[in-house]
C-alpha cells in the first residue's frame, strides 16, 4: 500500500509550488523549538559534568548513571506510551508530556543532591522521551516523504541550536552562578513553549478517521509484530547506541584530554553549533535531492572518519578542537536527518504514533545501555584525564558500520513499497 500522508482539512495546509504554507512553516518552526528544549535539556547534562561531578562530588560512573538514568525511563514511557499513540488528538498528547517534562526539569533545578537530582532525570525522561516520537508523528502525518528530509532538516536545528545558544548560555549560568540556575531557565523556556503549542498549534487528529484496534495493548502487540518493522528497529537502535557512547563525557574528555579550559567550552559549542544551524537544513535538501540513502551513506564515512580523529587526540588548540568537533556534528547530521526521513515512511498511517513511540523507546533503551557501557569503559586518571576513550571510538565506528549495511534494506523496502523516485 501507498505511504499516505494525513493533511488536515486546511487548505492552508496544501503545498505551495516551491515552498510551504505560512502554517507550515510556523509548525516547522514550532516543532524545532519544542525540540529545542528536549534535545537542551539531556545535552545540557554532558557539558555540565565538568561542574557537576566535583560539585556534587560524584564519580564518572555515577555521572554515567545520571545520564542513562533518563533514557532507561524514557525508554520504558515509550513502550508504554506506545499503545495510545494513536488513540488521541497529538496536540493534546505532545500538551500533557510537556507537562510532566517541566516538572521533572523543575526537579532538577531544585536538586540540592545526587539521587535528587537522578530522580529528576528519570521524572524528566519518563515524559521527554516520548516527545520526540509525537513530533515525529505529527511531522509523517502532515508532510510527503519527498518533502520529509527538508522539514527533518529544519527541525534538528534544534539540536545544532541547543549548541548555540543552550549550552553556552546553560555554562555561563553555571559559571557564574550554579548549574540549579541552567535547569531553572530551561523550566521558564519550556513553560513559554507549551503556551505557544496550545495557542497556535491546530489539533492533529486525522489518524482518529482510521481503523484502529479495539484496545490499547493490542495495538502495541499489532505494531512490534510487523515484520517489515524490524529492520527500522534495529537501525534505530545501533544509532542510539553509537551517539550516546561519547556525548556523557564530552565535556570532561575535551577539558581533561585535550586540554582546552573549561571556560572555552561555550566558545566550541557555540562556534560549532552557528556552522550546524546552517548545514542542518542542507542536509534536509539534499537528502530529498539526491536520496535519503546516500546522504546518510555519505554521513557515515565522514562520522567513521571525524570519530577515529577526535578519540585520539592528545592535547590540542582551541582551533583544532573546534574544527574536529563542527566535522563529527556534519557527519552526525548527515546520518540523524536522512534515517529519520526514510524511517518514516515505514510504518502504517494508523499506526504512526506507536511505531514512533517504540522507536523512541528502543533509541532510549540502547542509548543508555551505550552510556552504561561506556562508564564502565572509561575510567579517570588522578589529574583527571579519561583513559580508554579511544575504545568507545572503536565500538561507535563498528556501529556505524552495521548501522549502514541495515539501512540499505530499510531504504530497498521503502522503494519498493511507495516508488524509488520519491525515495
């Protein structure tokens, strides 16, 4: 069957010739801001762990603990999220998860100890992890796959955002104040947004027209068991698994390893995210140019390339550093954009929101395994420095490998069901 998009009985909905409708680019725009305070708010974790860990007094694997802590709860909301994704308005669901994610961010910013602290880390991934998926539903159900790569381009600025502008403003916060204080914006940004999602956003509830099954388990047991799901599954899960080896201790690696003061952090993150904002959406178009496919290919062997680079590195300048880190974001773009894109156009119109939420559920689940797993890798010298990070570059390049080889079927399967020559 066809891959059908669900467009909402607007007409401001329809595709201009050359662009979008003023709707959809203020939904586009909507979207990569609740994104933004998403992707921010388990980002803002690694470049804080340079200041948290001393102050707080924890060691890296307890750090490591904090971080997964997140994914392993979000992982569990979106499998059992899973089973009524499909079942409510998605304005509505996206409305009542933000709810319980500023309420777990809020925690954090309270957080006066450790366990404190990782009790709002798994209150903030019990909610935030399911986010993404409803983003993405409502994304496959508004917009055609050929235009799918473009619109995942501008969304994941988010990321590249959350670069620029969060984790350099969520330092100088801490810097100069505390680290309580990053988690306290976040909360005031994250209440501005969901005010602007109920204002503006119209409901999204065309899927609601379509069979659904009789309850809500069933539906689980109907989306996990396709077959022609499982390749998608597992490309989601090898990606996760690379990605959040090395983001947990980014921070501490580039300040105690590579030498670079850790008041020239927001400098890198800034001056790489200004280069991601721009390439993000170049992504998008060329992966709906040229293929999703081979862009992601592309992504792949500069990601292998950038990876073997940055976790061999020795003492380095403040240049070289930002230099390595903008190419390892191109590649990780370059792979995050187009697999999105492709992956989307697998699951059935009526089961979009539980595929999405599964999918999330397993990127959480690998995610903080890979985060496990590289706490126990890594271990921390008396003057700080991290040995063994060269082994988690080894582990991510052999992901990456699989990841591609997987990914090749993902996208012969999605030829074959809708036509190479929207692919």
């Amino acid at each position: 069957m066809a891959e059908q998009t669900i467009a909402a009985p607007v007409n401001e909905l329809q595709q201009r010739a050359g662009g979008f409708s003023r709707y959809q680019s203020a939904l586009v725009a909507l979207l990569a801001f609740v994104q933004f305070t998403i992707i921010l708010d388990f980002t803002i974790m690694s470049p804080l762990g340079a200041i948290i860990m001393p102050t707080l007094g924890v060691t890296a694997a307890q750090f490591g603990v904090a971080v997964s802590a997140y994914a392993f709860s979000a992982g569990l909301s979106g499998i059992l999220a899973a089973g009524f994704a499909d079942r409510f308005d998605r304005k509505r669901l996206l409305l009542f998860f933000y709810a319980g994610f500023t309420l777990g961010t809020m925690l954090c910013a309270l957080a006066p100890t450790y366990h404190v602290l990782l009790l709002g880390r798994i209150l903030s991934g019990l909610f935030g992890g399911v986010m993404g998926s409803i983003v993405l539903a409502i994304i496959t159900d508004l917009f055609e796959l050929k235009l799918r790569g473009r619109v995942m381009g501008f969304v994941q600025t988010a990321f590249a955002a959350s670069q620029v502008l969060g984790i350099p403003a969520g330092l100088f916060l801490s810097n100069h104040w505390s680290w309580h204080v990053s988690f306290g914006a976040l909360v005031a940004l994250s209440i501005v947004t969901m005010v602007a999602v109920m204002l503006l956003m119209r409901p999204v509830n065309g899927h609601l027209l379509l069979k659904q099954d009789r309850n809500a388990f069933a539906h689980l047991i109907a989306t996990v068991s396709q077959p022609h799901y499982t390749l998608a599954f597992m490309v989601t899960t090898l990606l996760a698994t690379g990605g959040y080896m090395l983001m947990p201790f980014g921070s501490a690696y580039t300040v105690n390893n590579l030498g670079i003061d850790l008041v020239d952090l927001p400098t890198i993150y800034l001056v790489s995210g200004l280069f991601n904002i721009v390439v993000g959406p170049l992504v998008g178009r060329a992966s709906d140019r040229f293929g999703k496919y081979p862009t992601f290919a592309f992504g792949t062997a500069l990601s292998i390339i950038m990876v073997l680079i940055y976790t061999h590195l020795g003492h380095v300048s403040l240049t070289v550093a930002i230099a390595v880190n903008v190419l390892l974001f191109v590649g990780i773009f370059s792979r995050m954009i187009p697999s999105q894109a492709l992956i989307s156009a697998i699951p059935e119109p009526s089961q979009r929101g539980s595929f999405s939420a599964v999918s999330a559920s397993l990127q959480q689940f690998s995610g903080g395994l890979g985060s496990v797993l590289a706490a126990a890798i890594i271990t921390q010298n008396a003057d700080g420095s991290l040995r063994h990070f060269d082994w988690l570059g080894y582990i991510v390049v052999a992901t990456a490998l699989v990841s591609l080889t997987l990914m090749y079927f993902v996208q012969k399967a999605v030829a074959n069901r809708i036509g190479e020559q929207m692919v």
